[in-house]
C-alpha cells in the first residue's frame, strides 16, 4: 500500500524509520519531512488540507498517518471522513473532538473527572475572572501549576514557587496573552509531587495495544533546572514502571479513557499518550496528547520489533486485538542536541558536521535542513535527536555520549545528565 506520514520532527523522523520497515508498503511518501527522513521516503512539499487530500487520491494513498498535534487538532481526520473518496482512507489520528483532549486543558479535565480517571484537583479562568484565579490560587500551596488551555508547542505550562510570582504570571498569560490564543484561557491546577513518566497506546477506539513506557527531560537545564522545552531526552524502559504499578495505569488510566471515549460517542483512532505522575506509586494523569510524545518517540520506536504498519491496518477495522507486539528488551536511551539560546530566541543554518562518524547510533533529524552547498545546517532549537540501544541506563548513554562528541555545529547545546537520575 501507499502510505503518507505528515510531520518534520523528531517524533515523525522516528515514526518514519519504523514505518519504512514494514514489508506491506509499496510507495512511502512525507510531508514535508526533512534531510534526515530521505533515507526513508520521499519527502513532499504539502500545505494545507486540499492539498494534502488531492495527493492523497492522486497517489493512491491508504494510509495518512498525522504525526504533529495541529493537523489533529484543527480536524485533519473530520477531512477525510466528509469526502467520499478520502474517507477510504485509514487515518492514524483522532477527529477533531477527540483531539480537544490535547487542543483543550480545560476539556481534558473535565472529561478525566467525569469518567473517574485520577488527575490533580483544578479550575479555569479568563481574563474576565482574573481576580477569581487569584482567590484560588490563594487556597493552593506552592509551588503553583498553570497551564495555558491550548496548544502551545509544549512550553505553555509554568511551574512557579511564589503566590506573588503566579499572580503576575497569571496576569500576563490572560491580559498579555503571553502563550497567544493558547493562553485565552488558564487551568490552575494542585501540584503533584512525584516522578513523571510517559505512557503510550495505539487504540482502535475499542481496543488497544500498549506501546513501551519513557520517561523525558522537559528543563533545558542540568537537573531539571530553567525553562520547559518541547524535551531534552528520553528513557525507555523506566524502572519505577513495575507490574504493579502498571497495572494501575490499566485499570484507573488507560481503561477508564477508552470507556469514557465509547461511552460519550467520541471517534478515537490514533495514538494516546499519557503524561502521568507517580505519586507514592499511584498513577495520575498531567495531561493527554494525542499523538506520540517528542523525544519519547525516539526512545519508544527504537526498541519496536513488530511491524508497525500491520497495526495501523487493523485500525481502521476495530481489530487491533489482533496484533501481536514485540519489544525489545534492551533499553534505549535519546539525547537531544540544541541550538544555542534554545527555548528562547536562537540562531539557524549552522553547519553540522560528523553524522558520517557515527556507531552504533540512531541519528532522527528533528530541526535541519539542507543549505545551497546541500550541507545539512541548523533549522529549529531541537536540531538532532541521538539514540541508542544498551544493556542497561548506563550502557545506552555511555554510547549516546560517545557519539554526540563526534557530532558538531555553532553552540551545539545538550543535557549531559539525562537518565542519570534513574541510575
């Protein structure tokens, strides 16, 4: 079959390598893609739903696989469903309403306490009821945790350890719309003290498969200090993810969510991740996305040994019961190499250099692009995402690092602490 992956990350760069693996492709096709993604498929140019559907029916395409949240989120797959040719098409992705569990902080709350799934307690507010927000805020403890209600590239939520300080944060992302349009409204939510992990299932929207478990690295800085990022690396398999604890993901988490989606009608085929934290060894749910996660991906996919297409194909049919995953015991370790100044403002077109030079390794563009000398050079403020597969933590970073020292560009910047606190 003729398969259409969207996205130019690390997620899709990962997704793109597992997908051209499958023996049941003829034709594999990416939008837009990047330099990294060549050796995989051929990379087009797409802009906009029209087009991306005429491709879909001019190329024989059965398979959009939608990696970014966006596309999701404005209604790629409500697109194909309302056209009578496209909606053949198997679409890995929910529909717009489902998306809103990503698309919508104060949507996802409510439907986690509506259908009994463990969350922290929380309230919305708008610029209207700033002075509400403020009363709140007074009746939580620090440190206080706001959220812009929409998509905001993974940098939206603010962690803060003064009342004084999340007042005036408050202020400014509801009068100064200091996140845009994301930040038009604002959850404030309870702190939930514990360890975070990542957890993820491909769901028919009756049936699931559970995909490996990562922990990711979200502060720019060394021990989880600074800004939040859209993710400076990532574990797979995590430690603390035992049997008993992932049972209760089953139970309290993942079942109560495909429970909720049947029960209240919402169409749900697609990727689900769980931000979760473990507190005291109980599951609770920061967030959903719905999509695979960046940098986990890169972690995740890397220690897949069954084929990811077959899975997609049993989607669409509700039969996804039937695939059998294999996964690697091995774990897998990613680290991200940055642009200097990342999150905040950064220069491109750096020259990279030493991706030949590379053992053992899985290198994932993430934000590079090929200059007019047809050098690969900086792009984004992730720029590569470098894993590898070892025996144990240790192991698999030792060889990251090993790597990443053969690797340079113009103020290349990466954590050299990832997964050292699961040592």
């Amino acid at each position: 079959m003729n398969i259409l992956l969207l996205g130019s990350g690390g997620r899709e760069s990962a997704l793109a390598r597992v997908i051209a693996k499958s023996n049941l492709i003829d034709r594999f096709f990416i939008s837009p893609g990047n330099p990294g993604m060549k050796q995989y498929g051929e990379c087009v140019s797409l802009d906009g739903f029209a087009q991306i559907g005429d491709f879909c029916k001019n190329n024989e395409i059965k398979m959009l696989v939608v990696g970014p949240e966006q596309p999701l989120v404005d209604g790629i797959s409500d697109y194909f469903s309302n056209d009578n040719i496209l909606k053949e098409v198997t679409v890995i992705g929910p529909d717009g309403r489902a998306a809103q569990l990503e698309g919508s902080k104060d949507f996802s709350k409510e439907f986690m306490f509506r259908n009994n799934i463990p969350t922290a307690k929380y309230k919305t507010f708008t610029a209207q009821t700033i002075a509400e927000g403020k009363q709140f805020l007074r009746t939580l403890k620090a440190p206080y945790v706001l959220k812009a209600d929409g998509l905001a590239a993974g940098k939206g939520v603010l962690i803060l350890n003064s009342l004084e300080e999340a007042e005036t944060e408050l202020e400014d992302m509801l009068n100064n719309e200091k996140f845009g349009a994301a930040s038009s409204k604002v959850v404030i939510e309870e702190y939930l003290s514990g360890i975070e992990c990542s957890v993820f299932v491909l769901t028919d929207g009756k049936n699931y498969v559970l995909l490996p478990e990562a922990k990711d690295y979200k502060r720019i800085g060394e021990g989880d200090t600074g800004l939040n990022t859209g993710g400076m690396g990532s574990i797979s398999p995590v430690p603390f993810c035992d049997e008993a604890f992932m049972q209760k993901v089953r139970t309290n988490v993942i079942d109560r969510t495909i429970n909720g989606l049947q029960r209240e009608g919402i169409h749900y085929q697609g990727f689900i991740f769980f931000g979760l934290m473990n507190v005291y060894g109980e599951p609770y749910v920061i967030e959903y996305n719905v999509r695979m996660g960046d940098p986990e991906s890169e972690s995740v996919f890397a220690r897949l040994d069954s084929d990811i297409v077959e899975a997609f194909s049993l989607v669409k049919q509700q039969r996804l019961d039937e695939y059998k995953i294999r996964i690697n015991k091995m774990t897998a370790a990613t680290v991200m190499l940055c642009s200097g100044g990342y999150p905040e403002s950064y220069e491109k077109g750096k020259v990279i250099n030493g991706l030949d030079k590379l053992t053992d390794a899985i290198v994932y563009h993430a934000g590079t692009k090929e200059n007019d000398n047809k050098e690969i050079v900086t792009s984004g403020g992730r720029v590569l995402a470098v894993t590898c597969l070892g025996d144990n933590i240790t192991s698999a970073l030792n060889k990251c690092y090993e790597n990443i020292d053969k690797i340079t560009f113009d103020k290349m910047y990466y954590r050299k602490d990832i997964g050292k606190d699961l040592i």
